[in-house]
C-alpha cells in the first residue's frame, strides 16, 4: 500500500485566474478545431464536444441538434439496425459516432458488435467507433482495441474509460485515437460510492492529456461537468474533447421515460440500466449507477447555447481566441469555495 501525497483537484476546486487580452468580443473566439487523429490518419472539423451514449442523452433526435452546431453525438449502443434505418434520416454522419461494448471478446455474434458492424456497413461515412466499458483496465480491453484497429484501419476509435496517464498511453498504442477520461465523475454514477476508484477530473484531465499529447493522441473528459465553466475548465486543463451526459439530459431531445411527469436519467449500470437492457449480475456484480427524475428542460437548443457561451466568455477572459490554445493560456487558482451561494448555486 501507498499514498500519494500530492493534492488531486477537481472542476470544483479551481477557477480560471484572468488575464489581460486583445479580444474584442466573444465573437472573435473561434470554438471548431481541425483533428489529425494519429492512428486512422483522418481529419475531422467541428466543435470538440461530444453527447454520452448514454440512455437520454445519445440518441438520434439528439444528434440531429448537435450537429447544427456542428458537435458530436455518441449514438447509445443499444439502438438496433431497425431503430438507425427508422430514425436515422436527416442526421449528418460527419458528426456522429456508433458504439459498442466488448462482449464480443467473449462471443462474436454480440449483439452491440453485429448491430456496430451492420451500422458502419449501411452508413459508411460514419467516421468514429467508440468502444465504451466501465473500467479499460483489463488487459482483454487493449486487445480488443486493437482488433478493432485491425477490422477497421481508416476509423478514428474512441476507448475507455480510464483516468491514468499509463493508460491512457496503452490504448493509444494499441490503436485508440481518442482515450475516454473519467472514472466515476458522473452524474448518475456511484463507482466511487461502490468501489473506492477514481481519481479527481480535473488532476486526471491533465494527466492523461499530457500523457496523449506525447505520442500524438488525443482524450476525451468524460462526466463531472455540471456548468458550463466546467467544460471550459476541462479544455483549460488539455483535454481536447469534452463528453456531456447529465448536462444534455431531461430535454426534448433526450427520448427519456417519462413516469409521473418527470424525465428518467439513469446510470448505464444501474439497475435500471440493467433490467431494461438484459444485463445479469450473476452474483458478481453490483449495480454503479442510480436513477433520477428530471423536471422536462425544453429544446436542448437553449442548453447548447449557454454551454457554448460560457467557452466563448471564458476564452475572452484569459486571452484564448481558439479552444486549442486554452491550456496555453490558462492559469488556474485553487479555491476553498468558488461561488456565492446565499440564494443556491445557479
């Protein structure tokens, strides 16, 4: 056993310290960027955040908003060939991604694998693959990406999650594009009330970014994001994507279940999670995820909106005039409490 000493912080523990700029307007920030993803070679351009593929959050209706803005959606793994030939019309596969699990290590006619493999056939021109576990510290994880890697050289893949630099390099060796950063930071998940893992977002983002950037990858910050300064601290601390999930719940477009006029959002394993998706514990496995009720938010549009508005103001206030040149740009000071709360927090 050992400790270490040093102090991890989270989005809560910091603020962004302002500096002078010759911004003019938040107009004059500029938030697409342009990837050149290390593994498949490819380039994609738009704003680097990203719906979950989470019940309520990633799905077509969902998509079909981001992508006017020109955002990525992460289509949730359980939607069939039948539900993307029904609904997928009208949405611009530039900006979304399929997704599977890694059953398939275990049995190749998985249905999440064959559903991911039928989808990239009738849609070709999706351009990503996310493959989505709760812990990618298994050593199966890493062959599994790279037989991925192998059956599709010319996909940029998503992997995770994991929160260590060490990690992080591993699956970017093994054929990852983008490594998927966060373990228990969510909303809806109690893997560290379960488990005891984790590492604090903010310290993990930086960590695992510094690790990708040395061999030319890339990391998405996933969950812990619960304001819009939260995504701006995320690109703060180098992570080049950031991944939304309870943030873009309870809309119109989130599709949820709605049970006595409020709007479900659930962990996907919890037990909700698992009793609507087939899952078994099969004495082994605890549930990691709880199940809240939303009041019906309206067009997710007025979301997206605000979260895009907080980067803009945030960038004009530390001098960043394109989301790539934050980290450069930013200083963070560690706080006890960043916020006045006499009358709540938003």
């Amino acid at each position: 056993m050992r400790i270490e000493e040093d102090i991890k912080l989270d989005y809560k523990d910091v603020l962004f310290k302002p500096k002078r700029s010759k911004l003019e307007s938040r107009r004059d920030v500029r938030l697409e960027r342009t990837f050149k993803f290390h593994n498949s070679g490819q380039e994609w351009e738009g704003v680097p955040i990203m719906a979950s593929n989470m019940d309520g959050v990633g799905t077509f209706s969902m998509a079909k908003v981001l992508q006017k803005h020109k955002m990525l959606t992460v289509m949730r793994k359980h939607y069939t060939v039948d539900d993307w030939q029904k609904h997928a019309k009208g949405v611009q596969m530039k900006y979304v991604s399929v997704c599977t699990g890694t059953s398939a290590i275990w049995n190749e006619d998985a249905v999440d694998y064959q559903t991911m493999k039928a989808v990239l056939a009738m849609y070709p021109d999706i351009p990503f693959i996310t493959v989505d576990v709760a812990n990618a510290y298994h050593e199966n994880f890493g062959h599994f990406i790279a037989k991925i890697r192998d059956q599709y050289p010319d996909k940029t893949i998503i992997a995770g999650n994991v929160i260590t630099g060490e990690m992080t390099e591993e699956l970017i060796i093994r054929g990852a594009d983008i490594v998927k950063c966060g373990i228990g930071p969510g909303s809806v998940c109690t893997t560290r009330l379960m488990t005891g893992v984790g590492v604090p977002q903010l310290s993990g983002i930086i960590e695992c970014a510094d690790a990708a950037n040395g061999i030319g990858g890339h990391i998405v910050a996933d969950g812990g994001c619960v304001y819009p300064g939260d995504v701006a601290k995320a690109f703060g601390a180098g992570a080049h994507f950031v991944m939304l999930g309870g943030m873009l719940a309870g809309y119109n477009e989130s599709d949820g279940q709605v049970v006595d006029g409020k709007i479900q959002f659930y962990g996907m394993s919890s037990d909700a999670a698992m009793v609507k998706h087939g899952s078994r514990k099969d004495g082994y496995r605890g549930a990691e995820g709880k199940v809240v009720s939303l009041d019906h938010r309206g067009p997710v549009d007025l979301a997206i909106t605000e979260i895009l508005g907080g980067v803009r103001s945030a960038c004009t206030y530390i001098g960043a005039r394109r989301i790539k040149d934050m980290p450069k740009c930013t200083t963070f000071v560690r706080c006890l409490n960043n916020v006045n709360t006499v009358f709540g927090n938003s």
